[in-house]
C-alpha cells in the first residue's frame, strides 16, 4: 500500500481547482468559460450525472458557465443533489437543454459579455453562438489541470489503490478453461463491493499473439492493443496483457500488467519484464521539477539497435487525473521536439508503461504511476512486479 499524501479534504479540493481554472481564465485572456464535457464539469464544479447511455447523456447533460471574477459557478443540471454543498443555491439552475436550438438559444441569452471559450460543446449551442467566435476551452483546461493539489493526488492514489486490490480476483479468475470475460466480471464485481463510484476503462484482458503475422492486424503493421475482451477461452501459455481504470471521487486510475496463463514466466519473458523494469527505473532518474520530458526520454535510454526499446506508437509514459489518459504524453512518436517542450513541475503525475516487443515471442507492458514533487516523485501505485502466478 503507497502511503497516502494528505488527509482527503473533498472541500478544499473543490475551491483548489475553482481558483485554478479562474486563474488560468484571466491567463488565457478568457472572460467566461462553458463547459457541457461531463468530465470538465464535474473537474470545474464536483457535480456530477449518473451513468446513462449515450442519447439519455445528451438530454441530462450539465452545463457550466464560469466567469472569471464569478464568485462561483453556475450550473445547469436535472440533478442538483450531486452538486456539492458548498455552492450556494442561487447558482444552481434547471437544466438546459442545449442539443436543442431552443435551449442552446436560451444559454446563449444569459452568458456574459467577453472572450468566450467552450468545449464539447454540441451543434445547436455552435449554431446559436451566431456571430460570437469563442476559443477552445483547452486554453483554460489544459494549464487548470496539468498540475494536482494535494487532495487530488490523494484521490489518484485512493482510486490506484482500490484499482489493484479488485485486479487480485480478476487474477485468481485467470486459469486454463475459463474465458477472458470471467476476469472482467470478478473484476467489475469486486470494484462493485469496494465502493468506486465507477468503472472507467472497459477492463482490457487481451490474449495476444507471439507475432504481428499472426494478427489481428493493423494498417501500421503494429501490434494491435487494445481490443475488447472477448469470450475466449484461456489456454496454458497464453500471454494476456492487462488494463483497468476506476473512477473515485471523479479521479481516474491505470493499472496495466501482463499475466502468463497456466504456467510460470520462461527465461525470455522474465528477461522482457526486466528490460521493462530496467526503462521505467532510468526514466525515473530523470523525473525531477524542471526536468523536460526530452530529459526523461533519454534517461530512458536505447537498444542494442540504437532505438528506443518501447513501441515507439504507444508512449513512455502520459498523464492521469479525471481522464485515465491525458496530459502531458511523454515519449510518444512526436519526436524529440516535442518532448523537449514539456517541463516537469510539481504535482504532474506520469503513468509508465512502455511497451516490450519480441515479435514471435509477443511482448511485456505494465504501468507504474508517479507524481512529480519539489524533490523528485512520489509513487501513487504500487511497484510493478513480474507475475508468478501459476494459474
């Protein structure tokens, strides 16, 4: 178990991320913000909207107008019980529908004067705007949530570590016989009875094959990953690469590991696992404030060949945070240039999981989840280990 980073104050983290946004609002020049992306409202304000499918979502969306000097802000939303008591009643409203023109007209009366930036927003809400040509809310966004307070570090951590906890009956699923959807049902069971608030990464338990040759295949000609998990029966040997997220208090979790059916590592998948291990510890000796990701890139280091040792079309490592995957995307085939654009600073948190290739031998992924501090990284998972489990 990683220790915890602070005592959880859902509160404060709330206001935290309030003052963010509106702070990185007046840096971007942005007078009010309209968020209708579900994961953005929920980061701007903690109110949140049940699961539904997609047509319900589009009719119980929340919407979110920020101003930059508001007080706080204004929610649109059928259900004001999952706003967080802190917001005052004045600025919680009834819905809007804006997937229609007349609700999309109706929001668009009531914003403020000002540069406007807005996100997922849909085509009657563009429509309405008429001849006021808003900014990409990533302006706001992407500097807003970069960095994590404390509190949200803290929730990554919890999410992790409610995360590994249900992939140990996901693994005890995993036996010659039993099909690769019986791991993503104790999986989902299990995370049902920890009390994650959801389920945010279909779970991946993908059985790959030892060449790209012997497909799936792709137009790259790369390994194809991930698929969804099939009904397929597991059989002794198989190699099944890993992948899980759950939400908890709106934080995302990733936890990525590759498991031997049946049977114990051999000698080349425990030498692919340490050459995994041997990437992710160099990167880490880079992963400092001020650092670039160039830096850790090169720390990295490279194969016998001259090339980085990880598929390149994948990344050394990317972001977490209300997303399982975001910002910043570090080793990618961006280039160098790219990576030396990116600087570490405290509270960035990185998930690593470079991929290991031997084609006609499939291949090694795990992931690791750090979090940059003023001193280096703290880990928010738990070290990846080699599986030895024996199914």
């Amino acid at each position: 178990m990683t220790n915890p980073i602070c005592a959880l104050d859902l509160s404060r983290m709330y206001r935290d991320r309030f003052v963010k946004i509106q702070t990185a609002m007046r840096a971007a020049r942005v007078d009010v913000l309209v968020l209708c992306g579900q994961n953005n409202v929920n980061y701007a304000t903690g109110a949140r909207s049940p699961a539904a499918d997609q047509m319900r979502a589009s009719w119980w969306r929340t919407v979110v107008v920020i101003e930059a000097d508001g007080p706080w802000p204004h929610i649109y939303t059928e259900f004001p019980e999952t706003v967080p008591s802190e917001i005052p009643t004045a600025f919680v409203h009834r819905a809007i529908e804006v997937e229609t023109p007349a609700g999309a007209r109706e929001l668009v009366a009531q914003l403020p004067e000002g540069m406007l930036a807005i996100d997922d927003a849909p085509f009657p809400l563009w429509a309405a705007l008429g001849g006021r040509a808003p900014v990409d809310a990533g302006a706001v966004l992407v500097p807003a949530k970069l960095t994590k307070t404390l509190d949200e570090l803290e929730c990554i951590r919890r999410a992790q570590e409610l995360n590994e906890t249900a992939i140990n009956a996901a693994r005890a699923a995993a036996v010659p016989g039993a099909r690769a959807t019986d791991c993503s049902g104790a999986f989902l069971h299990a995370i049902a009875e920890l009390g994650c608030t959801a389920n945010t990464v279909d779970p991946v338990f993908q059985v790959m094959p030892a060449s790209v040759a012997a497909g799936p295949h792709s137009v790259t000609g790369e390994p194809v990953y991930p698929l969804p998990t099939r009904p397929q029966e597991l059989a002794v040997g198989d190699v099944v690469w890993v992948d899980t997220g759950i939400n908890l208090n709106g934080y995302a979790s990733d936890f990525g590991a590759t498991w031997i059916i049946g049977r114990p590592p051999d000698e080349l998948e425990r030498d692919q696992f340490a050459r995994w291990r041997a990437v992710v510890d160099r990167a880490l000796t880079a992963v400092r404030p001020g650092a670039t990701a160039g830096e850790v890139v090169t720390a990295a280091g490279l194969d016998r060949t001259g090339r980085r040792p990880w598929l390149s079309y994948f990344y050394l490592a990317h972001g977490c945070g209300t997303d399982s995957a975001e910002i910043p995307f570090i080793g990618t085939d961006l280039g160098d240039a790219f990576d030396a654009s990116i600087v570490l600073q405290p509270g960035m948190v990185l998930v690593f999981e470079p991929v290991i290739w031997d084609d006609g031998h499939s291949g090694h992924r795990s992931e690791e989840i750090v979090a940059v501090t003023g001193a280096g990284y703290v880990r928010l998972s738990e070290p990846a280990t080699l599986d030895e489990h024996a199914s």
